[in-house]
C-alpha cells in the first residue's frame, strides 16, 4: 500500500490509480527564458523519486512534462512582460532560439542528475488551437469576460474556487502587486492575452478575440488533460505553484469539464540558500554545473535532497553539498572494493536481507520518506551480520529508487607497479618512516594515482 500526501484534501491518503496496474503524472515543467537553478531541480527530483516508487511498486506510469515556451508572464498577476520576450531580447535572439537552447540545457540537467525524461514532453505552443478550443468551451458556459487586455476568467462563476489554498487561506485585494484595470476581481487570471497595440510580438497568434497568447495557466490544462484523460491520477509541481497556478489549472479544468482534474495534487517545498529562497528573480541562485567547478559529483545533489523530506524545507550550503558528495563517494568506494574483490549480488534469501528490504518499502511507501530509506540503506551497509554479496544486492535494489548508478560503478585496473608501490607505502607508515612513506607516495601521484589512507586500508584512485 503506498501512502501519498495529497495538497488537495491536506492528507495522507491510499494511492489508488484511476486504471489498475497504470499511473498518469503530469509535472510543470520549466519556463524555457533561462537556466534551471538547484531549487527548480530539487522538484524534478521529488517527481523523479515519486515515478521511481511507482515503478518499484510494480506500475506502469506514463508520464507528461511540459515545455512553457510562451505565455509566462514575469509576474503571477496578469502583468508584466512575456518571460520568453523578455529572455529573447536579453539575449538578441529570437523566442524559438531562447526556447530551444534552454530547454536543451533543461534536459542536460535532467540526465545529470539521473531523471528519468517524461514519457512525454509537450510544447505549449504545439498546442494553440486546443487552448482556444477550451476557452471557447469556457465561454459558453458563462466563466469568461472581456477586457481592454485580454479573456478573463470569472471566479465568482466558480462556486469552489480555492479549494486547492490551505486552510483558511485568501488572498484579499490588494495582496497582488498590481490590479489589471477591468477585472471584476483580483483573483480572476488571464485566459487570453491580447497583443497590446502597436507591438510586435514574436509569439502572437490569430483566435476570436483578437490576436495575442494564451494565459500561463490555460496551457497546463490542455496539454496534462489532452494527453492523460480526466481526470488522470498525480499532478506534480512545486509548492509556490499552489496559491496561483495550479489553482487557477483545477479551476478552469472543473469549470469545461464539470469533472476534477486529477485525484492527487503533490508539491516539494523550497530549497534554501542563506535563509532565503533560492530564486531567480532575487539573483540567489546555484546552477549544476556550479557543483562541478567545485569537484561535487551532481549526484551529491540527489543525495542532500534525500536528507530531508520533500514536503519540508531543504538548506543549501556548500558545506553539506561537500558533506553529501563524500558520503556517496564513500557508498561508491563501497561498492567498487566488493566488485574489485569479485563479489556479485545474490538473490535475497535471508530474513535479515529481506527485514531491510521491508522497512526500505515502508519508508518510500509512506509519502517518498527517502530520509528514513537512506538511513535503511546505510544500516544494511555496515550490518556485520549481512554477508556482501546481499549488501550489494540490496545496494542495487535499493537504487531503483535512489538513482545514483551503483550498477555502473566501475573497479579501476590498478597496475601491479602501483600496488607494490602502495605496499611499501603502507610498510614504511607501519614503521613510522614517514619520509619514506612520502616518497612513495609522490612516485605514486607521478604515475597518475592517489592514495588515501582510510579505517578500511589505503584507497587508491587514479587522478
């Protein structure tokens, strides 16, 4: 039984598919006007993690991700400039170049921290004529006026508008940074956006109400709903999407289709840097590939993202990335010393292998708690009782959810001229000739190899 927090209904409840033995998920994916930062990715990891279980669990999932390509305006309040036209005149591109090449960037990023692509990605702007099919349906119904700037949508129309915000929550007039004049109420959203006169936008499109693009969250109804049914079973994102956006998507969606969207809303909650969110528009933000000019393997993100659950806050500090890229370091030095020693995984047999087994399932299966199965994993590493072929078979089964790539490690072939160097080496510390010991320790560096002395005898890596 997998156990889901659910933001919809504010608790934990028994994940049940709409189709037995298969699970639809449809995650926001990035605005494509610039790079992605370590508190975007640590969602993508979140969603990773949930897809992975699923998968453990023995689910088909079929999987969709957009692409925002156009529509994001740099506000939440139906203001602002278009992010796509904004990143493209910083960069003096066009808007399908700066989509291109950073949703090229978006999908390196995914691959180095080991996230499984969607089985799906959709383009908002490959779906155009169903975003104005929906707001026609929209219109028919009555939810949707016109103003100088664009197709609204009335939320007065809507009798459960909301049901998405947390208990007691509202947002009241005036809490949004600026009032669209003609909106009969500050929570209405844009559905359409006209192009405003005299401009010449380089995404605009021809629909009933005059020429322009379409609202931010218009998109992510169509492109989830065309390609999963209605309603599908998990939708995804982060939780600063909840108030806003994906209010706003569960609003339209029951409002066309008299139907909820979806049966699980889920949210990971923000990564912090210095005590404050790591955002773009405040400029505090680390990339991935800032990790490596550090020599932190981007995997060691995936490790401190699993230090704290996914619904509590994660601190961002070069010390813990530091902190976590030596503990995996350590679990792959693990596994590389039982593959250099010839050890392979064995079917778990015995009931000390399948107790650990058991409480990794109890852990991923109630709500993602990866702290609580990475402290599984580590017990079962260091238990005596355990012999190493099963420490590694579980190592490896556990990495179906984990996704640090134990399976690829590699031995490294030393060369007998190095281990009888090591071997002096190790013979000179022993009698205390340090002077020795250092000179053996430079032919060994000289020949492309470092030794580390450790608890467990001298590790040697080729540099």
């Amino acid at each position: 039984m997998i156990n889901l927090y659910n933001s919809l209904t504010r608790k934990k409840e028994e994940f049940k598919p709409v189709k037995a033995g298969e699970v639809s998920i449809y995650t926001c994916g990035p605005t494509v006007y610039w790079y992605a930062h370590v508190g975007n990715l640590r969602t993508y990891i979140f969603e990773d993690v949930l897809k992975r279980v699923l998968i453990y669990a023995g689910y088909k999932v079929n999987h969709v991700m957009n692409i925002t390509d156009v529509g994001h305006l740099t506000s939440d309040e139906d203001t602002g400039e278009d992010k796509m036209e904004k990143g493209a005149k910083r960069e003096n591109k066009t808007v399908w170049d700066i989509a291109q090449m950073y949703t090229d960037a978006f999908q390196k990023d995914l691959a180095t921290l080991n996230i499984i692509e969607p089985d799906v990605w959709v383009k908002a702007t490959d779906t155009i004529p169903g975003q104005i099919e929906l707001i026609k349906k929209l219109e028919a119904k009555g939810f949707t006026y016109v103003i100088a700037d664009g197709v609204y949508f009335d939320t007065a129309k809507l009798k459960e508008y909301g049901r998405l915000w947390p208990n007691k929550m509202d947002i009241k007039a005036g809490a949004r940074v600026e009032m669209v004049e003609g909106k009969k109420n500050d929570r209405d959203f844009a559905l359409w956006k006209f192009t405003p006169s005299g401009v010449k936008r380089q995404m605009e499109w021809d629909s009933p109400w005059g020429k322009g693009f379409p609202g931010w969250h218009t998109e992510c109804v169509v492109m989830s709903c065309d390609n999963l049914g209605i309603p599908f079973d998990i939708h995804c994102g982060g939780i600063d999407h909840v108030l806003i956006h994906h209010t706003n998507e569960l609003a339209q969606a029951e409002a066309a289709y008299g139907k909820q969207m979806c049966n699980f809303w889920m949210h990971g909650d923000y990564l912090n840097l210095k005590g404050e969110k790591i955002a773009k528009s405040s400029g505090n933000i680390v990339l991935v590939g800032d990790l490596a000019k550090r020599n932190i393997d981007p995997l060691a993100y995936r490790y401190l993202c699993f230090t704290t659950h996914y619904r509590i806050p994660l601190s961002f500090s070069w010390e813990s990335i530091e902190a976590a890229d030596n503990a995996l370091k350590t679990l792959y030095e693990k596994v590389r010393a039982m593959k250099a020693a010839g050890i392979t995984a064995v079917s778990l047999k015995s009931r000390e292998a399948e107790a650990y087994r058991e409480k990794f399932e109890a852990g991923i299966y109630d709500d993602l708690n990866m702290p609580k199965a990475l402290a599984v994993l580590w017990e079962a590493v260091k238990d005596s009782k355990l012999s190493e072929s099963e420490k590694l078979a579980l190592m490896i089964d556990f990495d179906r959810v984990f996704g640090f790539k134990f399976d690829a490690v590699e031995t490294i072939d030393i060369p007998a001229e190095i281990s009888e160097l090591v071997r002096l080496r190790e013979a000179a510390r022993q009698a205390k000739d340090w002077s020795k010991s250092d000179e053996y320790r430079q032919q060994i560096e000289k020949l492309g190899y470092s030794v580390e002395d450790t608890a467990a005898g001298p590790k040697i890596k080729k540099i």
